[in-house]
C-alpha cells in the first residue's frame, strides 16, 4: 500500500523505469478506486476478510485508527520507539475467532532491526497500563524460543497423564481412562499446553535446526495422535464442544511440516439410532465393541438431558439406568458384547417410550403429551397414598385436551393464556374429584399436578 508518488520521501535514489513503474500502478488503482481514500479503504477491507490480499506491505501507514484481528504476523523492519512501538506491537494482538478460520491464541513479531529490546520501556511508561505488575507486562510479548523451551516438559506433562496404562500404544486403554471427567479435562488442559508452545516452536527454522529429527518425529506423532484421540473421546462421551475442527487446524500444522497424512484420523460422529450404521463400524474395526457402546450410551444420556423437562419422569428413570450400565461396565462387571447389548436394548425403549415395568394405559397411547403427564400426575397422586394409574390417566387426558384448545402462539409466555388453563383445570379438579368420584385430595397436591404439567406442556407444546 503505497501513498501518490509525488507525496513519497525517500533517501534512495530511484532510477526512472522503477519511478515509472510506480506511476503506472498508481494511476491504475486509482482509475480503478476513484481515489487515493477508496484505494487504501478497499485494500483494508480486502485485508480483513478471508481473501486476498494475505499481506499488506506499508511505510508510516495504518499505526493508527487500523483494526483487523485476522492480522497475525507482524514485519518490522524500521526503528520504532514508544508509543509508535506499541501501536505497531497493537496490529497484530487482537483476538480472532471467526468461524471456519485458523486458529489465532497470540500474534507473531518478526523484527528485523531489533526494537523489541526496547519494548519493556515503551509497555513501562505507557499510562494505560500503570495498573499492571512488571510480572503482566514482562509476559504481554514473549520470545518464540521462551515457548520453544516449553515444548518438551509440556510433551512430558502430556505423556505423564496416561502412566496407568501400560501400552502407550493402546488407543482403547486411553480412552477409557479418560472416560473419567477429570482425567479428561486434564488431558485437555495438558495437550493444549504442548500443541501451543509446539506451534510456536515449529514456526522457527532455528529450533527445527536445532531438534534432533527423531524427536521432532516423536512430537509431531504424539500431537497426531493425541488430537485424533481427544476428537474421539469427545464424541465418544457425547461432549457438547466438537472438536473436529481444532483437530483439522492441527493436520493443516502439521501437514505444513511434512508428516504423514496418516498420523491423524479424523473421527465422523455416529448415528446411534442407525443399526446399519453401527454394524458397519463394527465390521471395519475402527472402534472396539465398548468404544460403540460408550458413544450410544453418553449421546443417550446426553439426548436424555435435552429432553428432560418433555417428560421428566421416564427419562429421570432411563438415565438412572443408563448411568448405571456405564458404570457396570467400567467398574468390570459386564463385558463390551455386554455393555453394548444393553445401551441398544435401552436406546431402543427411549426412542419407543416403553417401560414394562410401569406400563403407560392403552388409551393413551395415541397421544404422547397426555403419556408425559400421566407420569406426572400418578407421582403426585402417589405421594397421597392415591395408587389409582385410571384416575392419573382421566387428569393427564384433561389437562392436554384444555392446554391444547387454549393454547396460542407464545401461550408459554402469556399469564393470561396461563391463568384460563389454571382456571380450567380447577373446574375439572372440582367437578370430576369432588363432584364426579367423591375424592378429597390435599389442593397442594392438585397445585403440584398443575405446576408439573404445564412445565412440560411449556416444552412440549409450545407455539
């Protein structure tokens, strides 16, 4: 990005086939832009965006007034001091998270005449950061061999979370260890430390230089194999973060340094409720039987939770059994044909609503909102001694028959609409408890019936 050619100051002589080089391009762009203000706003904006143009090359331009957080390398090649050097420094410290983008934790500096020496001076007598310790300001800029230094206690670090499992090579040991939730958030913490201080490092020809290559090998093998396994364990134990993303950033670095292709093996989510599907990766052998049955059994449990509040009394008991096969399994009580038999078996009545062991009435088997309130009603009852499933199952009817002939668009959030069904569900208490059966039943139990059923009425027949 250049400034009007009768505007440049240099002390370099300029022969005239260059001078004219720059005369031409000049008018072009600005044939082009229709001004010297268009020109430099289009290019900055280009900048900033996922296209071309990748670097911007600039003399006494964009030090002010200049913000593009997809800015990640910094060349300095002229002396600067203080504030000039901060605002230089400022260019490329903006965070950058835009989606479908690489990864950005910090910013690269390539000086080439040595200002960076002075930079603790400039951070020192800057106002805005008096509030910070000595310690803070030291670390806002750190040197890539700092970090380089880093890589092989954080390489250490990372190994020394599976010294339990005694083939480092057994992929399925590690990933049942960390069927632990805090062994797994470690891992997590452990192997983000060692990909980011190798990241940093693998940027410096000295340190690659400088590393034995076997051991340059061995890092970038461990980061390969460590990213696909926490890609895996993630879908494994249904984790809500997918990261299948921050796995492909790691093959686009690692590719970027010549390592096989093979090293990372990219993990593809699993239908659990798609039988051909999970025989064909039986088959494969990809995964092992208990891998499978872990995957079914967390997306199960993790199904479960999004759709608690539908029907909170089948899936409160579903995910009791749920958890407890997890836990037989782990705990080495059953065996993988086992594990995976059962979580099927118990996927299967999920999907279907079946419980044998409380079996919902045939009449209302044809409407699913009044089986979810049944449920909620007959507890209710229950805790009255009233064990009568015909009556739990006459209020469950009712109240889906006046919740859905009054409902309206946002009904959920109107307490007027709400007030109408609470009036009506006490005209049917009234008249069918009272006046129908002769049954006096505790109101704060009536009100608990209520309270129940209208918070999963809110879930499940929203408008």
């Amino acid at each position: 990005m250049i400034s009007a050619p009768e505007m440049r100051e240099s002390e370099d002589e300029v022969d005239e086939a260059d001078d004219d080089l720059v005369r031409t391009f000049w008018r072009k762009m600005m044939e082009r832009y229709g001004g010297e203000d268009a020109y430099n706003r289009t290019i900055v904006e280009q900048f900033k965006g996922p296209a071309d143009p990748d670097i911007i090359i600039v003399v006494d331009k964009l030090l002010t007034g200049f913000d593009a957080p997809r800015n990640t390398v910094l060349y300095v090649a002229r002396r600067l001091k203080e504030h000039g050097l901060l605002q230089a420094i400022a260019r490329v410290n903006r965070v950058f998270d835009e989606d479908g983008a690489p990864d950005k934790p910090f910013g690269f500096i390539i000086d080439y005449t040595g200002v960076l020496k002075d930079l603790g001076d400039a951070l020192a007598s800057y106002d805005a950061l008096q509030g910070f310790s000595p310690e803070d300001i030291a670390s806002s800029v750190l040197a890539i061999r700092d970090e380089a230094n880093k890589v092989p206690g954080a390489h250490a670090a990372l190994l020394d979370v599976f010294k339990s499992v005694s083939n480092s090579f057994d992929a399925e040991a590690y990933a049942r260890l960390l069927a632990d939730e805090e062994i797994r958030a470690e891992f997590y913490v452990r192997l983000s430390a060692f990909s980011r201080a190798f990241s940093v490092a693998l940027a410096s020809p000295a340190f690659i230089e400088a590393t034995k290559p076997e051991l340059l090998k061995r890092w970038k093998d461990d980061l390969g194999r460590f990213v696909s396994l926490r890609a895996a364990v993630s879908l494994r134990y249904a984790e809500r973060v997918d990261w299948r993303d921050y796995e492909k950033r790691i093959r686009q670095l690692l590719d970027r340094h010549v390592i096989a292709r093979d090293v990372l093996t990219l993990v593809e989510p699993l239908n659990i409720f798609d039988d051909i599907a999970i025989e064909g990766r039986r088959q494969e052998k990809t995964e092992s039987d208990a891998s499978v049955a872990d995957t079914i059994a967390h997306q199960l449990t993790r199904s479960i939770e999004e759709k608690w509040d539908e029907d909170p009394i089948f899936f409160e008991k579903f995910s009791k059994l749920v958890r407890d096969t997890i836990a037989d399994f782990h705990k080495g009580r059953i065996t993988d044909l086992t594990y995976l038999s059962k979580v099927r078996e118990l996927r299967d009545k999920v999907q279907t609503r079946q419980d044998e062991t409380d079996p919902t009435p045939a009449r209302l088997r044809d409407d699913g909102h009044a089986q979810a309130f049944w449920g909620l009603a007959k507890r209710n009852l229950e805790r009255v001694g009233v064990d009568d499933v015909e009556l739990a199952a006459d209020i469950a009817l009712e109240i889906s028959r006046i919740v859905q002939k009054r409902r309206k668009v946002g009904w959920q959030y109107d307490r007027d609409v709400e007030n109408v069904i609470r009036n009506d569900i006490d005209d049917f208490f009234f008249e069918e408890l009272r006046g129908q059966r002769d049954m006096l039943i505790d109101p704060a139990i009536l009100d608990g019936i209520v309270d129940d059923v209208l918070a999963s009425a809110r879930v499940r027949l929203a408008q």
